[in-house]
C-alpha cells in the first residue's frame, strides 16, 4: 500500500481489486436536510455498505452521524468482515465528500490500513471499473477490535477549553455565508455563526472536480491559514461529515495531531450556553 498516502488512485484500486484482503465500502450518504435515503443505482465490484448515518452510527444521540461506541463499532465491522490485516477502501458516489467520515472513524478506532478512493464512484466509472447493482456481504466474520484514540474525535468540552490555546485551531468547513452567520442553516433551530477564535475552510477549498487537491496545493491552502505555532488542529462542518475532508487533506500534507468535533455545529449551534461570533 502506498503507506504514506491517505488516498488511492482508480488505478491503485484497479490493479488490486481482487486482492484477497481487500474490503471496499460505499460511504455515500443522502443529501442533507433530505428524508429520502440514499440509493446508488452502481456500486463498485465487491463493495459492501458502510452506513453512517443510520447504521454505524450512535442510535442513542440526538445528534446526526456522531460514533458509535467501541463495542458497538467492533461487533458491526466485524459482521463486515474486517480483520486486522484488511486493506479497507471507502468512496462516495460524488467524488470525495463523505467517505472521509468513514475513514476517520476507522482512524479514530486505530486502524490505519484504510484509503479514501480519489473521486469515489465517478472516477471509477470513468477509468472503466466494473461495476454491480446490488451490495455485496462478507463471507466470513472479521476479527477487528477497535481501540479509541479519544484524542481524534472530541467533544464540546474540549473545544471550549481550547478556544483560547494558541497552540490549537479549529477550521470550520461549512461554507462561508454559513460560517460568517449571513446564511441560514439548514438544519431547524441552529443558531448562525461561528466558534470563537476558528477560521473558515471551506471543504470545496480542498477539492477539484471530485478528487482531493494535489499534495502541493493543499500545503499552500493549510499554510496560508495555519500558524507555525499551531501544534493541533481541529476540525469543524454541520454533523461531523465534511470536517473528515478538512482531515484528510491535513493528514495527505503531514499535519500530525488532528481532531474531529463529532457534533459539529448540530451539537454548538444548537446550544444557548456555548459562544458563537
């Protein structure tokens, strides 16, 4: 595997998409703000689904898309099939949009052999990738135990007291109109605006007709917004699913000690008692 990429080429996937470890995920996911669920007409050769929003998902919170525990992570990828020597690929019917998410989520719970497909389905398709119409399922049950790094995926508390740390920022994803607070959200009874002290990065900043900027793009973009000082990043968007982009083009350029909010501003928008600009 290309060890020091988080992302891997149709090419990649094309040339090793029988390989015996190989597991591939469809992570797209619905629009948001829509009640009709999400239906891929083509799925890649052998993929199986990987659902975030209402599978592998934390089915107590009231917040969307936010993790599972570690228990009710490991029986569910397990049931998929992923053991520890896996090489897992996950991609989105859009290009790179929300199969971030789930690479994160297995990042959070320590496995690290898994890649984001550069432009997911579409490119796929454009490179001549088989295809098939239904979802495939695992044979055999997986022996992958997740182990929470608590420090990838953190909470309202820990961006609040990080607000005024130097040392840490927190970029926010959404768009900017949503960011500055001059568009509505989207989602009922959110407040508008934006988390003390965060900067804005819009996640569409970090992609170009469906594939992640190259690596030398994407160190000028984070450059230009991050301070030397900077020892951690955070990362911010609606319901904790674009902020894995902002991850994912940090991680590809070698930032180290990254962070998702897991509520997002779902969580902060909502809550009176936090401060917003």
């Amino acid at each position: 595997m290309p060890a020091k990429n988080k992302v891997v080429s149709c090419q990649w996937l094309l040339e090793h998409l029988h390989d015996p470890d190989l597991i591939i995920f469809d992570a797209g996911m619905a629009p948001v703000g829509s009640e009709a669920p999400y239906l891929a007409k083509l799925k890649i050769l052998g993929a199986q689904r990987f659902d975030f929003s209402h599978h592998v998902v934390d089915t107590t919170s009231r917040l969307p898309n936010t993790m599972p525990n570690d228990e009710q992570f490991t029986a569910l990828v397990q049931q998929m099939g992923v053991n520890t020597k896996s090489t897992l690929v996950v991609y989105d019917d859009i290009g790179v949009y929300s199969a971030p998410r789930a690479w994160w989520m297995f990042k959070v719970m320590g496995f690290d052999n898994v890649y984001v497909l550069n432009g997911g389905l579409p490119a796929w398709q454009a490179c001549g990738g088989a295809t098939q119409t239904h979802y495939s399922e695992a044979q055999t049950r997986g022996d992958f135990v997740g182990h929470r790094h608590a420090a990838r995926l953190i909470g309202a508390d820990t961006v609040l007291a990080s607000i005024d740390d130097s040392s840490t920022l927190l970029l926010d994803a959404r768009a900017k109109d949503r960011f500055s607070g001059e568009q509505a959200e989207p989602r009922a009874g959110m407040r508008a605006g934006h988390i003390p002290q965060s900067k804005n990065l819009p996640f569409a900043q970090l992609v170009h007709n469906g594939l992640l900027k190259p690596k030398t793009e994407l160190v000028s973009i984070f450059s230009q917004l991050v301070p030397q000082e900077v020892k951690t990043l955070q990362f911010s968007c609606g319901s904790g699913v674009t902020a894995c982009i902002l991850a994912l083009g940090a991680a590809e350029v070698g930032y180290q000690n990254l962070a998702v909010y897991d509520g997002s501003w779902s969580e902060w928008g909502a809550n009176p008692d936090l401060p917003i600009c």
